[in-house]
C-alpha cells in the first residue's frame, strides 16, 4: 500500500474513533448503569449533558456553571445566560438492565 493511503486510512480511523464519543448518550452507545450510586449518577448526567448538546441553542452565555441532584434521578442543570441563569430540570429513568433515559420535565429562569 503507497505510503499516502497507509496514511489516509490511518487519519480516516482516527477521525472515526474519536466522532465514535459523539454518538450520544449513555443509553445510545449500550453502556449499560447498574453499578452503584455515583456511577448510575454519572451514567445520567452525560444523557443529560447529550441532550443539551442536541437540543439547547442559547450558547451566546456562560456556559453550564452547576449541576445538581435533586433525586435519585431528578437533576437541573443551570446554565449562565448574560443577565439571567437558565434552568433545564430532567428526569431520567433506568431500566433492569441499566438502560438510561431523559426527558427533560421543565425550564425556567432565574
């Protein structure tokens, strides 16, 4: 194989791997939250952070300045705007085999 298309192919696969993490979240990619409290919590928070990163378009503020637990799986996540904070609040569900999914159940401001 010439060595430019050895070198094609290789940035071609590193590209890939890397959009691999772009998927989506928790419960697109199989990963599966049947551990214990912290992990289910950071299996959540990344549905969570994917669906912001899918669906909010406001990204002219701050960007997240906190992300808090309000449940065992109720979280808001406050987002800075320039004279206001925004407030995404989700509940989110995990199936028996740890499938996670997210709704988000309101927003509003502060």
């Amino acid at each position: 194989m010439p060595r430019t298309i050895s070198r094609n192919l290789s940035m071609l696969i590193l590209v890939l791997s890397g959009m691999a993490g772009l998927l989506g979240p928790a419960h697109a990619t199989g990963k599966r939250c049947q551990m214990n409290a912290i992990e289910r919590s950071k299996c959540i928070i990344e549905a969570i952070l994917a669906d912001i990163s899918r669906t909010y378009k406001q990204v002219g503020g701050g960007g997240i300045s906190a992300i808090k637990q309000n449940s065992t799986t109720s979280f808001t996540v406050s987002i800075s705007q320039e004279e206001r904070i925004d407030l995404l609040t989700y509940e989110a569900t995990v199936d028996g085999k740890g499938k996670v999914s997210v709704k988000k159940t309101g927003e509003g401001t502060q």
